[in-house]
C-alpha cells in the first residue's frame, strides 16, 4: 500500500459520522468531474483545506438563513 494511501485511511479512520458524510460528498463530486482541476483550482483546494483545519470556516448548513 502506498504511503499517501495509508496515511489517507488513517486520517478517514478518524473522522466523525458527519465528516465522513462530508467527505464522501467531495469525492462523489470529484469523481463525477469531467474536467482536469487547473493548477489555480488545485492550490484554491489546499488553501481552503488548510482554513478548515485550522478552523476558519462553518458550514453552509450552520449559516443559511431560513428567515427568507
């Protein structure tokens, strides 16, 4: 097994239920992809990887409002 798959499983091991809800709606998304992500989208990802881990978000669910 590859070093970046088993530190891949490991990381997916620890996620909660709705984390892992979360992250399999990213991969259906990006397996159903058609188009190449561009080097600009690629680093766009990691940087928004990196505010989510350290916190910097909320989700989409936890802010939209109903009122409207």
């Amino acid at each position: 097994m590859s070093m970046i798959k088993a530190e891949l499983l490991q990381k997916v091991d620890s996620l909660s239920k709705p984390e892992l809800e979360e992250l399999f709606d990213h991969i259906r998304w990006l397996l159903a992809e058609k188009e190449p992500i561009s080097e600009n989208e690629r680093k766009e990802l990691h940087e928004g990887l990196e505010e989510i881990r350290r916190g910097e978000c909320r989700r989409w669910c936890d802010i939209k409002r109903t009122d409207v």
